[in-house]
C-alpha cells in the first residue's frame, strides 16, 4: 500500500537512491543540495553502505565513478557549480560506460550566482555537461513524489543503458516539506533494474563488443574478468586504439544507446510528461519542475476567468519528449513557455516544433514566478 511521509524533497531523494540499491555515496556539501549528503549519511551505515564526504567535487565523483566500476551503484549530488568540476569525470562516465545518478539540486549561476536561491539555469549545462559527442538522460522532479519516484527511475535508466543519469531538483522543490504519498516499497524492489553481467569464461568476455545502439555489458571489477577502464576510445576489451572505423563505431553507439530508443518508444515504460486540462484547452502552458506547480495554478484561475487553458509538463528534459511536443505544436496555435532561467528548454521547444511564435515568461533573478504572473501573461495574448 501507499506510504504517506513528511519529509523534503532533498530528503525524499535520498530515500530513493537507499530503496533502489544505492550502497555507495561519494560526495562534498553544497548549498542547496547537501541535505542529500547529510541523508545518505545516515542511512547507507544502516545497511552496510558506504558513505564518504571528499575534500572537494572532483574527488566525491571520483570515488563514485570507482564504487560503480566496482559493481556497487552510486550517486553523488551537488549544485550546478559542483556538476562543472566533475565535468571532466562526467566524461569518463560516458565514455567507459559506467553508470551513476548524478543528483543536481538547481541554483542560479554562472560561477557562485546565488547560492540560497532557486533557479531552472542548468537545464542545457544536464544535456551536455562535458565536451564531446555522446547522448545524455535527465529527470526533472516537479513534486515531492517525483523527487522520490523519478531518483528510482534515475537508478534504472542508469543500470539499464550503463550511462550517468542526471536528476534535476531546484531549490525550491529540494527544501519543499511537506506530506508526500510514496508507492509501496514492494512495488518499488519489484520494478528495480541491475546491469546485466557476463557469465561465461573470463577469456570469452569483451565488455565492449556490443552491437550498435547497444549498451556495454561490464562486470564488477576484482572478479576475474580482465578488462580496461580508460577515457581513450578503446575496442572490445576497453584497451585503447586508435582505429578509426572503432572510434567512429564507439561514437554512434554511445549516441544510439539513448536516441535510438527514445525517438521511438521512449527509454522505458514510466511516462517522460504529464499533460493537465489539455483535451479541451485552447492555450498550452508549458513549465517543468517547480514553476510547473504554479502553472497548475495558473491554469485552474485562467480556467476560472473563461480562458480554457492547459499544462504540457516536461519529466523527462532530456532526451526531449520531441514526438509529443511536436503534436502540442500541430495541435495549438498559442502556446505559453515559462522557465527560470533566460529560455533554455524554449530553444529545445523552438527546434522540434519548427515555430517561435510563442509568449514567454522567464526569470533568472532568483525569484520564482507567481501564477497571477502567468495569468497575466496569458490573457496579453487573447
């Protein structure tokens, strides 16, 4: 049966990451994420985790990218100028292969920006977070629930495609309290997912001889299988090469893992967006995270005033729900885009829809944006 909890969202997604396995936190304390830290401190001790608090950012990635290699899932979780530090590491995880949950608790930026405050600005930093080709998953939480069901979902995407997953909070959404109704624990063991394994003889195996558009299959370290960790581009084994039908190979495969997938059917069977009022509506509203629960609002009080408005709600940011945003193109001519942030997921909505008619309402001062401000906006365009 359901659970009904008081708790934080920043507490809640910790809980997620101890109810999905995680047994390794690597990690350094910053505002506003670091009740995740504090939480996973707690708890992992209980089961026989590990947890560890780094000198700083590069190392909290780099002793979780090691605790993964290991067999042993892992996160880590900072703000948007801890995610530029380990943008190096984040790399490494791309390219070898090694799944992790990346917990990014939004603030505003650049550089220290404004610590305390909340912000929607690392929106594009989630879609390309180091240099290089490769395609990347990111979550967006926009309730207390979501900040526990979408860091399960991290989890699984992250096993399941052997990639690092992204998973975006903000500031407001992260130190929200509040009554969150979770799903059954049983539901939630029952739909965990690990990452396959090689079982036949070590000298059989070739973690990286997977066929296009297919994920590597990577043993535990220590459990005699040889293979080879390294940032190079490398062949069957992991050892680096040269080559360059291999590395343009290794390349296409990394993006068609994600895109592949997703163009067609979406990475997996949760939904990637929630569409609210929108059968009868005649203007789209579309916000995610936070600002999305004031669209709601915004939505109920236009609703109110003879304006049928509705809500597309973005889950899953990257890869884009572009199948559905395009249909919310064809399907209204006015459509309302509000962010935190100075436009960010507007120049995604621009690309698959192919217009750029749109109202806007974005904010990057730290301030969120009230419903009757959305309202407002709203009616200019009746």
């Amino acid at each position: 049966m359901a659970r009904e909890v008081i708790s934080t969202g920043n507490e809640l997604a910790a809980h997620a990451a101890f109810d999905a396995g995680c047994m390794f936190f690597g990690g350094y304390p910053i505002t506003p994420s670091s009740e995740v830290m504090h939480e996973m401190s707690d708890l992992l001790p209980t089961v026989g985790g590990k947890f560890i608090q780094m000198e700083d950012e590069i190392a909290g990635i780099s002793v979780a990218l090691g605790a993964s290699m290991a067999g042993t899932k892992a996160m880590t979780a900072t703000s948007g100028p801890g995610i530029s530090l380990k943008a190096e590491q984040i790399g490494l995880a791309f390219i070898a292969e090694v799944p992790l949950v990346i917990i990014n608790v939004m603030r505003g930026g650049p550089s220290t920006g404004l610590p305390t405050r909340v912000s929607q600005a690392d929106i594009g930093q989630a879609q390309y977070p180091t240099h290089g080709d490769y395609a990347s998953i990111t979550l967006c939480a926009g309730s207390l629930e979501e900040c526990y069901t979408q860091t399960v979902r991290a989890f699984n995407l992250a096993e399941k495609y052997m990639t690092p997953v992204f998973m975006l909070l903000d500031e407001t959404v992260g130190h929200m309290h509040g009554k969150a109704v979770l799903p059954d624990l049983e539901e939630i063991q029952a739909s965990i997912v690990n990452r396959k394994r090689f079982d036949g003889k070590p000298e059989d195996y070739r973690p990286y001889d997977v066929p296009m558009n297919t994920p590597a299959v990577l043993n535990p370290m220590f459990e005699g299988y040889r293979f080879h960790f390294t940032g190079l581009h490398h062949g069957p084994t992991g050892f680096p090469t040269e080559d360059a039908a291999q590395c343009q190979f290794n390349i296409e495969r990394l993006v068609g893992k994600i895109d592949a997938v997703s163009a067609d059917v979406g990475l997996d069977d949760d939904a990637d967006y929630e569409e609210f009022m929108l059968d009868d509506a005649e203007v789209c509203l579309i916000a995610y995270g936070s600002i999305s629960r004031g669209a709601k609002e915004a939505v109920m009080k236009l609703r109110n005033d003879g304006i049928k408005a509705g809500l597309f709600r973005p889950i899953m940011i990257w890869p884009s729900p572009a199948k559905k945003l395009k249909e919310i193109g064809q399907k209204f001519d006015k459509i309302f885009v509000t962010e935190l942030n100075m436009g960010q997921y507007l120049k995604e909505i621009e690309r698959v829809m192919g217009r750029s008619d749109f109202t806007t309402l974005h904010k990057a001062n730290g301030r969120p944006i009230a419903p009757l401000e959305m309202v407002a906006k709203v009616k200019e365009m009746f």
